[in-house]
C-alpha cells in the first residue's frame, strides 16, 4: 500500500454530548460491547507498528468518535511523538473530527503546529443546533461551539463545518445558508440524518426523500449565484458534483461507485470497513493479531467492498453522478419505489452545474 487511510475511534463512542440524531449511538448500541472505553499507549503503539509493516509511503490519520477529544490532549501529543518516531520516512497527514467543546487555546495550538484539519460540528443557526445538539447535561452548545470556531480562526487552525440536515432544518435551507455567510464559513459539509439502521421507523427528524431532494434543490442555487459573484463558500456535496459534470473523479466517499476500505479502528484494536458499519458483524479483526494486509483479504472486508450497483439506478441517466450512491444512503435514495432525491435534485439543476462549472473550469 503506497497510501493509507485509517479512521481512529480513541474514546470509541463515549462523547460529551447527546445528539438526538447520533448515528453512533444508533450503531453502538446494537453491538455486544457498546463502547471499548479509551484506547490504551499499547493499541497506539500497535497501530503504528502495523502502518510501518504495510510500507506504506503516506498515511492520514483521522480521529472520530464519539468524541476524540475525550481522551485530552497529551492521547494526541504521544500519538504524534509515537508516529513521528516509528514513521521517520513516512507522509503523515492529521484530521480529527469534534464538537468542539474541549478545544481551549492548548488544544488549538497543538492542532497547528501539527497542521491538523479540523471537522466542527455545528448544526447551523443557534436554535437548530441547540435543538439538537445538547451536552451530557442537557445545556445548549451554540454558544459554546460557535466560540470554538473563532478559537481554531485566532490560532489559524484549518477547519471546517460539518452539519447534519435534519427534517427541522431542510425547510429552513436559505436561513443555514445565511449563517454560513454571516459567520464567514469557508468550507462546509452537509450531512443528510438518516432512519436508525435497526430499520425502526424513522423519527421525526430523519429525512424523507422529498424533503432530501427540496433542501438540496433550494440550497444549490444558492451556492451557484454566491460562486458566481466572487462569494464561493465550498460545499463538498456540490463542488464534488461540478468536478463530476466536467469530466473529473470526485473525491467525496460514496460518489465513486465502489467502497474504499476505511480500516476504522476501534479503541480495543478492532477494525472494521466503514464508519457507518462498526457493527460485530462487520469486524475484520484486530491489529494485534492481523496485518493491514491481512484484515484488507479478510472476507467480511471484500464482501463489503464488492461493487453492488442497485436495479433500480441502471436506467438513471444522472447515475454518472452518484454511481449508486454510498450504501447507507440508499435507505434514503431508495425509500420510495420509483422515486430518488438525488435524481430529482439533478433533474432540476442540470444548467446551474452548467453555469457553476464554466465559471470554475471556464468554457
């Protein structure tokens, strides 16, 4: 493996926060072992050891959770001293995704000098994500997590914002695209919240397929006249999706028709496919006991990466775009028989993808 890629769970899903929505939560709880508790130096120790055994020539650690930070700052700074003594030869590159409320001027700083990118989660305007994004207390985050976003800009920390659209939310979509601007928010993913995967009925701020495809439909002109006029705010959905229209491989996970192995690491070792399947029966071994190598051969881990293009995008002339969609998408793409939100955004926006990609790539 020239490159590799691993997703790290260091307080697995122990978190500081009691997000109403939280896709973790949904996955942990339906595993023998809910949470693995906080990693130990052994486990860094062992992960790093087998990223030198695969050879490879880059790395990118990402660090999620739960909440990753849990685990304080001196977890990260022995993870770097670790690495940059094991890797010496090796390109290293940091992310860690967080809500932020741990993130003092300590933190902030190490994240700099150790050039980290940063994923903050913010559910746009404050009485959405107070809505949604209470601590483990019950107390509103706004205030709080804003705060740190201003923190990670003093300290020149790159970052972006990561927000899951909710049912709530997608009627409110030209109201999140004003906060973006007046908070000046250069990079932005937007998450659709998806039905438990236990198949439960969906609650009430999981997205509908409608309501999918209309927030999509109402946010995207948006960005193109903003883009247009010299005000671009990147989102990574539609940046993706103009590549893609001009001949480009998105980067974006699930827009590729094909799965890459994320190997994600759980506190105790475990490894599994993808973050949105930390399942028991998606386990594909522990790096104590199995190479990088050994666990990408594993057959639980092929059987996930094999391409499975669904019936009913065959005929789907905008399936170029989206190539069947990620997996734990298709709950949503599919829902309704004869119907995708995706398709019916595209349908609708086929000359301002036009319009956004001349004004990148000109033409």
């Amino acid at each position: 493996m020239k490159e590799l890629s691993v997703l790290i769970k260091p307080a697995s899903s122990l978190c500081n926060m009691r997000c109403r929505y939280c896709f973790y939560a949904d996955v942990s709880e339906q595993r023998v072992i809910p949470s693995y508790g906080m990693m130990s130096e052994d486990v860094v120790k062992t992960i790093l050891r087998r990223v030198k055994e695969s050879g490879a020539q880059s790395v990118t650690f990402a660090f999620q959770g739960g909440e990753p930070t849990l685990c304080g700052l001196s977890y990260f700074e022995g993870f770097v001293k670790e690495a940059k003594a094991v890797l010496p030869h090796v390109r290293v590159n940091y992310s860690i995704q967080t809500n932020g409320l741990l993130l003092d001027d300590a933190f902030c700083a190490f994240l700099k000098e150790n050039c980290f990118l940063v994923g903050l989660s913010l559910d746009g305007y404050r009485e959405n994500h107070n809505g949604f994004r209470p601590d483990a207390a019950g107390k509103d985050t706004f205030t709080r997590t804003l705060a740190t976003a201003e923190r990670l800009r003093h300290f020149g920390v790159d970052f972006n914002i990561l927000t899951v659209v909710t049912a709530p939310l997608a009627k409110r979509g030209e109201k999140l695209w004003r906060f973006y601007q007046k908070n000046h928010f250069e990079f932005v993913q937007l998450i659709p919240c998806l039905a438990p995967l236990s198949g439960d009925v969906a609650n009430e701020w999981a997205l509908t397929p409608q309501a999918y495809a209309d927030f999509l439909k109402g946010i995207f002109p948006l960005w193109v006249d903003a883009l247009t006029k010299g005000a671009y705010i990147s989102i990574r959905l539609f940046d993706n999706l103009v590549r893609q229209a001009f001949g480009q491989m998105p980067e974006m996970c699930g827009m590729c028709g094909v799965c890459s192995p994320q190997f994600v690491i759980e506190a105790d070792g475990g490894v599994y496919p993808c973050d949105f399947y930390v399942l028991d029966e998606y386990r594909c071994g522990n790096l104590s006991d199995n190479s990088f190598d050994e666990i990408l051969q594993e057959e639980r881990m092929q059987r996930f990466l094999k391409p499975q293009f669904p019936e009913a995008c065959k005929a789907c002339r905008f399936a170029r775009f989206c190539r069947g969609g990620c997996k734990r998408y298709r709950s949503l793409y599919l829902a309704k028989e004869g119907y995708c939100p995706y398709a019916d955004f595209l349908s609708s926006c086929e000359k301002d993808i036009l319009r956004a990609g001349r004004f990148v790539f000109g033409g």
